[in-house]
C-alpha cells in the first residue's frame, strides 16, 4: 500500500489564551498583527543590486572626420549615441571581441562584426576620447568583470604592497621601456613612465610565461607579449610560484597533497 503524503503537524496553539478573557485574547491578536504590519514597514525587502551605468561626454573617431555623444557602461552592455542623432550602437558585453582602456581618456572597442569590403573586411573597431571626466582604475576593473574576454587593461594605481617590485627594461620592436613588475596574489603588473605600455594582467588571462635565465622574462596573454629585461636576478622560487599559478597547479598539488594524507 503506498504511503499517503501527510503535511507537516502545525503546533497547537490554541491553548495559549485558552484562560484569557475574550477581549483581552482579542487585544493580544491586535497587537501581533500591529506588530507584524510594523516588522514589515522597517525590514529591507530583498532586491537585485545593480550598478549605477558610467556615462561620458566623448568624441567618437570616424575614418574621416568624428562626431560627439555619449557612451555608456552598463551592466548588460556599452552603448553609444550621437549627440546629432545620426550614430547610435549598442554592445553586449559577450559581442566585444577587445576592449582597450587606452588611457583614463581614450577607449578602444574591437567587435566580432566585419567591416565593409571597403576596409578590407577588418572587425569593427571604434575608437571614443572622452570630453569630460576620467577613467579610473575602479571603472577599468567595472568592465573587466562584465566582459567575457580578457581586455587590455593599462590604468595603473600605486598602493602598499608585501611583495617587492622588480626593476625591469621592457623590449619594444625599436628601443623599451623601464618600470617595475609586480607580482601580486591574483595578478601581474606592470608600471611605467610610458602610460600606453602600462599592463595589468589577471594571473588567469595570461597563457604562459617563459624564463630562459635569471635576468629574462617572457609573458604572453591571448593576444599579445612582453619581454623583459631583469636589472636584478628574478629568484627561482618566486618564478616556480608563479608559473604554478598561472598553470592552476597550486590547487592541484594541494588537492594531491590532502589526498595522500
């Protein structure tokens, strides 16, 4: 015979104003319900937190001539809209193929659609100054954590940090430039004088890393490489560390580790 699905037994109640006066019972179930219509006024209803969207003042560059606007960072997408009416775009994050935070004024944004034939079939790629205000290094993180692709990301902030910077030359196809690498918990950076080479790359938006000797240092994300030159040995144990966080080894010797205890 099958079991027949019974509620859960409620507690009897009932009983706790059995010996009360009827109006005083009465007062009693005004008050709860005062109090529960009062719990509700003051009690934070649950809501979907959302980020205010970034908006600029920018000059959006054409092949020939520019025009002005607004774009906007969202949390579902980048759009942008011509202050003439003419030119207006929206990106969902998942459709950019490269974004490029230039400078804390300029942008650089690389779609997954192709150009006319008459620029040679090339992605689309838009290019925006901003007219007003600055990109920091919060908005640049903002738009790191919408984006399903790695980005370019060269705003750089100097705070307090355990472990030392290296003093380093990076190699350019004519010349380099110098500054300091950093190794931090979840990320590599890389600061200099020259702003357009400043890097900051997540540990795990870099594919690998490469180190033929103690004073060279070799870095490649998805889609680009630095070179570097080392004013001082890099030392091995710092190397080993991080070349097992960037191959996601650290968690896998640790699992190992626990499993033969």
């Amino acid at each position: 015979m099958a079991e027949s699905w019974l509620p859960d037994r409620v507690p009897d109640t009932s009983s706790l104003n059995a010996d009360l006066p009827v109006g005083e019972t009465r007062n009693k179930q005004l008050m709860s319900s005062k109090m529960i219509f009062f719990l509700l006024l003051i009690l934070p209803l649950p809501i979907e937190l959302r980020t205010e969207p970034l908006e600029y003042r920018v000059k959006h560059d054409h092949a020939l001539g520019s025009c002005q606007g607004t774009l906007t960072f969202a949390d579902q997408e980048i759009h942008y809209e011509a202050t003439d009416g003419k030119h207006a775009y929206a990106w969902p994050y998942i459709e950019i193929q490269k974004l490029d935070v230039v400078s804390p004024t300029q942008v650089t944004l690389k779609t997954f659609k192709s150009a006319s034939w008459k620029k040679w079939g090339k992605d689309q790629t838009f290019q925006f100054t901003l007219l007003e205000g600055k990109l920091t290094v919060t908005n640049q993180e903002f738009l790191r954590s919408r984006l399903s692709r790695p980005m370019v990301a060269r705003l750089t902030e100097a705070y307090q940090s355990s472990t030392p910077a290296l003093a380093v030359r990076h190699r350019h196809r004519l010349g380099g430039c110098e500054g300091h690498l950093r190794i931090d918990e979840d990320r590599l950076i890389y600061s200099t004088d020259r702003s357009s080479d400043n890097r900051v790359w997540k540990l795990s938006d870099i594919e690998t890393i490469g180190s033929a000797d103690p004073y060279h240092l070799r870095v490649t994300s998805y889609d680009e490489t630095f070179i570097f030159d080392l004013k001082s040995p890099l030392d091995s144990k710092v190397y080993d560390s991080l070349w097992k966080k960037i191959h996601r080894l650290d968690n896998v010797q640790a699992s190992l580790c626990q499993s033969s205890e």
